[in-house]
C-alpha cells in the first residue's frame, strides 16, 4: 500500500512539474475530435471524452508494461 501511495505522489508531482515548466506539452488536452465543448450565454460545458480515452489506453500500457 505504501508503495502504490508513493508512486502516486510521484506522478502527481511529475504531471504538477510539466504542467508548470512546459505546458505546451499537454495543451492538445481537450482539444481532440470527440471532446464536447458548449459554451452559452451564462454556462459553459466541457467533456474531454476523447481526451481520456487517450489517457485511459496509456496509462493501461503502462501499467501491463511495468506488472509483467
């Protein structure tokens, strides 16, 4: 449990430290064919649905490549 609770800290700092001194490498986030995007007079509506579909199947790889 440990483990896994340290390896999450670690990817939220990696993931805090790319988003803080090279955001350019995640600015295609959100703007995917399939990501809806509504925005009206007084709401505005946003579902990254191909965006994380794209994370889902990498961080799946990952994790199949790292267990074996």
């Amino acid at each position: 449990m440990g483990r896994l609770v340290m390896a999450i800290g670690v990817g939220i700092v990696v993931v805090g430290a790319v988003l803080h001194f090279a955001p350019w490498l995640l600015n295609w986030f959100g703007k995917l064919p399939g990501d809806i995007r509504f925005e009206g007079e007084r709401t505005k509506v946003f579902l990254p649905i191909t965006s994380m579909i794209v994370i889902s199947l990498v961080v799946s790889l990952l994790l199949n490549i790292f267990r074996r």
